[in-house]
C-alpha cells in the first residue's frame, strides 16, 4: 500500500497492530565476545537479558546477551577474543559475555546516509512506531524500563534496515525491583543525561552529591543544568523556551526542604513515563529539524511534533505514557490524508537537514 506521495506504508501500519516475527538470519555460529567486570551492572544485564529471552523473536527488536561465564583469566591466556575493555586487575573477579556477531549500523549513521525526504520521512514514521512497540512490550509485558535510550544504543541489522534494535541492558531497570539502593546504584553509573528527564536530574544531584535535600537555589541550578543539555528547545521560540523554564522551577517546587528519600520514592513513580521521554526527546531533534528545513507545518509532521513535544514535559503527570502515545500517533495516521507535501521538499535541502541533525 502507498501513501499519495508514493510513501510505501505497508509497514507502518504492521507496528500499530503487531510486531515483525521473522527471525534474524543465521550467523553462522560466531560470536563477539566481551570481557566484563564482575559488577552490578554486569549482573543487572545478565537479568534483564534473561528476562527478554521470554519476548517472542526478541532478535528482532532487542540485542541481547546471548551467553556469559565467570572468566578465569589464567585459562584464557594467548587465546584470541574480541576484547573491548582491557583488564587492569587480575584480582579483579571477571565475566566473558557472548553477543551474536550480527552485522550492525547505527542509528545516527544510517539516517545521514538517507538521500531523499520522502524515504528520510517514511524511515522517520516507521522506526519510531517500531521503536515505541519495542518500548510498550519492555514496560508492559515483561515489567523493564529501557533507562537508557538514545540514538548511541539504537541500532539496525544491514538486511532489515528499516527495523530499529535497542541494545546495552545494564543500566536498564526492572519495574518490581526499583527502590532507592537500586536507582542509586544505576544513577552513580550513568553518565551521559542528555535523553533524562528533569526529575531523574534531581536523582543525579541527590545521589551523586550526597544530599539529604533540596533547596531553592539548587532546584534553579538543576533546572539551568538540564535547559542546557536540552538543546532541542533553542528550535522553539523564546517565549516557549522562557515558560518551560518557569514549569521546570514549578515542577521541582514540591521537593524543596523534603527528605531524601521521600523525594526518590515521589520520583521513581514516575518511571512508566521515562523510556517515553527519551524516545520523543530523540524524535522531536529530528522532526523540529525538518520543520525548520522544509515547509511542513500544518501536516502529519507537525502534529507529530506535538504529539512528541506533550512527551518531555517536565511535569511528568503531563506525559503520556506509552500506550496512549501509540494510540495518539494512531489517531492522527489514520485521519490524516494529505501527504503531498512529501512532492513539495525540496532534495537539495538534504545536506542541510543532515547538517542541523549532526550538530
């Protein structure tokens, strides 16, 4: 089935009812093997990938760890493995961690390398339904928040490019085990906050300086910090840019002077709303930027854009959570029926949406 434009949509409907079953092709037996330390985090993706295995052809949505031993480093001397971290302590209790040798692109590397808009569009539409079903059977069906999406840890097999695979569980959580010495344990781990929303920041403060609780000044401080990674808003106007700002400061209002703990326990409700977050964030980079390249308001893509702008809130009472989103972007595919803007996008524009994307 084609959209007007010529937009094959076959597949984007296929993600608002079911997912793709086929099974990745054989590889032959080979494997990437990986050197871990004996740690919680190794641990923790040793869970969280056991708990996907029970996820129908998970090798179609999710990357996963395929095999691990506890590594006695004197019984694998001269032998030759894919290493990719060095071990700096032989005291040290390891883990060899096997990963199916599947051939990958990244996310990012494989969008730059789209060459018109209408197939930039199509791929845009039909990687984020997929993704966003990925995310629904993770939080819904087997009980694990992602925690750690961006386009770093997407990535798409060469033969089935259009179907996005999250990858890297270790800081992943698993919803009926979250309590204050967990967050805390995958919070000290986390460095890159870019794809976090505002309240899982005050975990960062809270956690990472030791605090028993939070000020005024601080919560100003935490709001400019997260303004500041949040770089998708300079695409908005400054009046949008001053009132989320204010709604960052109103938000945080109600942990001033509580108790830590308190304050964790009020944010880890909150996490049926983070893997939704960060996949709009992610999307609403790239959809902001092609309406800031091509003449795309007042259609799909632009609604689309409110649908994910609803999403990083910083009042995360004012997000959907993920199953309403699916239903929203179903609402608004099935009604809208316009799509000859796609003919109007100039190709030449390409260069520069790549461009704006990159920076």
């Amino acid at each position: 089935m084609y959209l007007n434009s010529g937009i094959e949509i076959s597949n984007i409907k296929t993600h608002f009812s079911s997912l793709c079953s086929r099974k990745n092709k054989n590889d032959n037996g080979e494997f990437i093997s990986k050197i871990r330390v004996y740690n919680f985090f190794a641990i923790n993706e040793i869970k969280n990938c056991d708990i996907i295995r029970s996820i129908p052809y998970y090798q179609n949505k999710y990357n996963i760890l395929y095999n691990y031993e506890i590594l006695n480093i004197g019984q694998f001397n001269g032998k030759a493995f894919d290493i990719l971290e060095t071990i700096h302590d032989k005291g040290q209790k390891y883990l060899l961690f096997q990963y199916k040798n599947n051939e990958y692109i990244m996310f990012s590397e494989y969008l730059f390398q789209i060459k018109t808009p209408k197939l930039f569009i199509r791929f845009v539409i039909e990687s984020y339904t997929f993704l966003l079903n990925s995310l629904i059977e993770l939080n819904n069906r087997i009980g694990i928040c992602f925690f750690d999406l961006s386009h770093k840890n997407i990535v798409l097999l060469f033969d089935c490019r259009e179907k996005p695979i999250l990858t890297s569980f270790q800081n992943s959580l698993r919803l009926l085990k979250i309590d204050e010495p967990t967050i805390s344990k995958i919070i000290e781990g986390i460095n890159d906050y870019t794809y976090k929303p505002l309240e899982v920041y005050v975990l960062f403060y809270l956690i990472k300086n030791d605090l028993n609780t939070i000020s005024y000044s601080l919560i100003e401080e935490i709001c400019d910090f997260y303004i500041a990674n949040l770089t998708v808003l300079t695409l908005f106007s400054l009046e949008y840019q001053k009132n989320f700002k204010n709604l960052c400061i109103r938000t945080l209002k109600k942990y001033i002077n509580e108790p830590k703990s308190s304050i964790i326990i009020e944010i880890i409700k909150h996490h049926s709303t983070w893997d939704n977050y960060s996949l709009s964030l992610l999307y609403l980079h790239i959809v902001a930027n092609i309406l800031r390249v091509f003449s795309c308001k007042k259609t799909f893509i632009s609604d689309f854009g409110l649908i994910l702008s609803k999403n990083i809130s910083p009042e995360p009472t004012d997000r959907d959570r993920l199953e309403k989103t699916l239903e929203k972007l179903k609402n608004l595919y099935y009604t809208f029926t316009d799509w000859t803007f796609v003919n109007k996008i100039p190709l030449e524009k390409m260069a520069l949406l790549v461009k704006y994307l990159a920076e």
